[in-house]
C-alpha cells in the first residue's frame, strides 16, 4: 500500500491528473489549496486548463469561479488564466498573467479581507463550492489528512465543498505532521463561542483535516515544490526603516506600553519585513513571539536562534534555501511554529486579544494617514489587501512602512490624497519611511500632515508637501481636514507618465 494514502477506501480512488480535472465542469466553483506560493495543488489545475483549452478549440465555453486561501503559483493561477478558464477569482493573486487580465476587465475580481474568505463562505455569500482541490502530505489510516504547508481555507473547501479531489504530494515533507491545528469549534451566529486561545503557541485543535470520504471523487498524486521565490536582499532604506521602527519600539517599552519581549508580531512578506526582522534579533531582542499570516526566511532565521519562541501562521513562505533549512530542522521548527486555518491565523478576535503589533508594507499613503496598499493610479489593481486589514483594524499597533519614493525618485510614497483607500487614517498608527517615523497616534488630521510631512516626506518632495497643505488650510472650504481635491489628484498622474500602469 502506498505509505501516503494509507486508508484502502481512499486509496481505490487514485487516478491521473487528467482524469480527475475531467471531474470539474464549467461554471463550476472550486476551492483550492494554497497562500502565497505553498501548498496549492501543482498537476490537477494544469490538466484542468489542457482540459479547459481543448474545450475552448471546440467552440464550447468553459469557465471558473476559483477561491483559494491567497495567492498561489502560475501552476494553478498563471495556467488557469492563461487557458482563459478563470472567470471570478478571490482573495488575493500575484501571478502576472492573471493580474493583467484583471485589470484588462476579462475576470472579476474580489478583493477581500483573508479573515473574512471562510466567514463568507459559511454564510453562503459566495453561494455553493461544487469542488474543493487539496493539496495534502498524506492521509492516514482513519482517512484524516495530513495538511501540506499551507493550510489557508482548506477546512472550509472540505467541510462545504459537494465533491472533493485530494492532491497527495510526495514532495512535501512527512516531518509536518503534529505541526498543525486545526480548530473545529467555530459556529455560525448565533451560536458563536469565545474562541479559547490565549497565547500565540496554544494548540486548541487537532494536526489534521477532517473530509468525509463519500465526497472523495478521486485521489491524485504529485511530486513537485512549492513555488516560491527569493527576496531581494534588503537594501539601506530597508535597514534605515527597520531602525527606525526598533528605536521606536525601544521608545514604547521606556514609555511603559510594551514590554522586553513586546507583543505578538504580524509581518507581512517581502524585504521590509525580512529587514525588520533582522533589526530586532541586532537589538537585542529575545523570546518574542508571532502571530501571523506566513513564515518567510527572516522569520525561521529567528526562530532558529532564539530571538522567536513562538511562530503561529497559516502557511510557510520560504525561498528554496529556507525549505532546505526547514527540512534539514523540521523536528526543532515543529515545537516552535504553529500551523492554523487563516480564518484562526486572521481572526480579529484574536488578533485584538493578544494584542498583535502589524507591519504591513503599502503603495502610498497621503498627508491624513489613509493608505492605499493594493492600487496603482487608482485603477489597476496589484495584489489585493490580503490580511493587512485583518491586523489593521484589530491589532495593537498599526504600522506601514515604505520607502518614501518610487521609480527612481520619480514618485512620492507620501501624497496629498491617495488614488484608493484600503486603510482609513483610523486604522493607522505609525507609519515609517527610510527618512523616519511617524507616530500618528492620538493626532487631529492637521496635526498628523504636519508630523508626516517632517519625518517620512523625501526631502525632495518635502517642500511641495508643505506647499500643498499650506494652501489647502487656507482655501479648501472646511479646515478639519485641509484639501484641494482637483489638485491632489494631479500628482497620482505620475504614475501614469512613468509607465506604471504595467504593474
């Protein structure tokens, strides 16, 4: 018997790829595994967009509403974009040929918070999931699944979904099973309870996922990683970024409102976050914990010295060389990290409970403090909020960083009024550039323009910055919230005369 499908009944519905994506229909909805680049099933969706395709050369119409748990790889996203086969897609995407047929108006597309995607679902506002593709390690003798590296929204695909297909890939690492949790507790309202989790390591569920075997149409294998790729390493505004924020993180434990080991962090992925982290470990800092969407390199490169206990995501996000050093460790790295359902690893309840300090990066934000983090020039979409918003709204602290300028120093990251609002001034707290940090907490708007223009405005937009705010105190009609709105559009025209409408 194959030693990843142990369960005889499971085992008996093997098939190849191309007969199991033969299972999926058009006009289906499908929700598939993976987050950001893991655990997303890697053979079933490129049979179903050979499928796809040839139906398409046939004259006949073949479509999808796809959900997933984040974004994923061009194995699934870039495939089924590029066969024409995608016609909704939510939460979040990276994939270039995806992203342009976004903003070119072929799919629709919905962007919404990664806390929300299970909610929706099981309020039935994404109406009925006739398929779910899972990616997982393997399936043990009583049918339990042993989850891949990402676990996303993959408990609410199997709990609704009509039919299920299971992708057991043998590429992924039998070391993670028991680093999982996976909390079946949640109701809908109003029957909801308190969520009992106290602490970033507390396990309240069980390593594996439950599927009922009557809805197990067939069962694929794959052998094949994950894609995912590496990060620049970070440059000097990254690192002046990151040491700004722990001087300021410094500053509030001397103020009394954090303590040594501060409270649980949320970062968000990329070269920043890998640059923040590497200024906490150069700080001094030790014992801290996290509680978050995605483990990338920096984090593991701190778990693996002590700087993080206690990691708690939805999903691993390691380059090539950080899956090395995963394996190579993965009995140490399975008593420090913890791998949950992103509707647990995003929950508000729970990021307000324990008080979650989020680092999140963003396009642009204006003078008031509301950030535009997916859009550019307003139109055309990038990636989509994911769980910046989650943490946002709920979390202790609000931090966005960025560097101060784009494009070679031919756009502002600071600007009158941003091209879309993801993030209202309400919801930001702090927000850092390499030139400094600006602590909005407790501001009127006027008093936050001021504070942002002196500490995180490029010198060279600095002087337009206050040239602009100067004249909107003294014309716009209401003074609470100073702006000249046919003007602050004006710089968002940028973006367009450079060439960024490509993104």
């Amino acid at each position: 018997m194959n030693t990843r499908i142990a369960h005889a009944g499971l085992g008996a519905r093997l098939m190849p790829a191309e007969q199991a994506a033969g299972l999926i229909r058009p006009g289906m909805t499908v929700g598939m595994s993976g987050f950001t680049g893991a655990g997303y099933p890697k053979v079933v969706p490129q049979a179903l967009a050979a499928h796809i395709v040839a139906a398409h050369e046939r004259g006949e119409a073949f479509a999808l509403r796809v959900l997933t748990g984040a974004s994923t790889a061009p194995e699934l996203d870039g495939a089924l974009a590029k066969a024409g086969g995608i016609e909704f897609r939510l939460p979040y995407q990276s994939d270039p040929e995806l992203r342009a047929r976004i903003n070119s108006g072929q799919i629709e597309y919905m962007d919404i918070h990664l806390g929300q995607v299970a909610q929706y679902t099981w309020f039935g506002f994404l109406g009925k999931i006739d398929v779910a593709v899972v990616e997982v390690a393997g399936i043990l003798p009583d049918g339990r699944l042993i989850p891949s590296t990402s676990v996303g929204n993959n408990k609410t695909w199997l709990d609704l979904a009509e039919k299920v297909i299971i992708e057991v890939n043998h590429r992924q690492p039998l070391g993670l099973d028991g680093m999982h949790d996976i909390y079946y507790g949640t109701a809908l309202p109003p029957q909801r309870k308190p969520i009992p989790l106290l602490h970033p390591g507390d396990r309240i569920g069980e390593p594996y996922l439950r599927v009922d075997p009557a809805k197990v149409i067939a069962v694929v294998e794959s052998d094949a990683p994950d894609r995912l790729g590496r990060f620049a390493p970070p440059d000097e505004a990254c690192r002046r970024i990151a040491g700004h924020l722990v001087e300021f993180f410094r500053h509030e434990i001397r103020a009394g409102r954090l303590g040594e080991q501060l409270l649980p962090l949320q970062s968000g992925v990329g070269n920043i976050a890998n640059a923040v982290l590497g200024g906490l470990r150069e700080g001094g800092f030790r014992g801290l914990t996290a509680f978050t969407e995605v483990i990338q390199d920096g984090m593991l490169e701190l778990i693996g010295d002590g700087t993080i206990a206690t990691a708690s995501a939805t999903a691993l996000s390691l380059s090539p060389e950080g899956v090395d050093e995963f394996v190579r460790n993965i009995a140490h790295y399975r008593e420090h990290i913890v791998l949950r359902p992103q509707e647990i690893s995003n929950h508000a309840e729970l990021v307000r409970r324990l008080g979650c300090i989020a680092l999140n990066g963003m396009v642009e934000a204006d003078l008031y403090g509301n950030v535009n983090s997916t859009h550019v020039a307003g139109s055309s979409i990038i990636n989509g909020i994911g769980g910046s918003g989650d943490f946002a709204r709920n979390g202790f602290l609000s931090c966005f960083l960025s560097p101060s300028m784009a494009k070679n120093g031919a756009i502002s990251a600071l600007v009158p009024f941003v091209s879309h609002v993801d993030h209202t001034e309400h919801d930001v707290g702090v927000i850092v550039t390499e030139q400094g940090l600006a602590d909005l907490r407790g501001l009127s708007p006027k008093q936050r323009a001021r504070t942002l223009i002196a500490h995180c405005a490029h010198p060279d937009y600095r002087a337009q910055l206050e040239d602009y705010f100067d004249r909107a105190c003294r014309l716009s009609r209401g003074k609470h919230t100073p702006h000249l709105l046919d003007e602050s559009l004006s710089w968002h025209q940028r973006f367009l005369d450079h060439g960024s409408m490509r993104a």
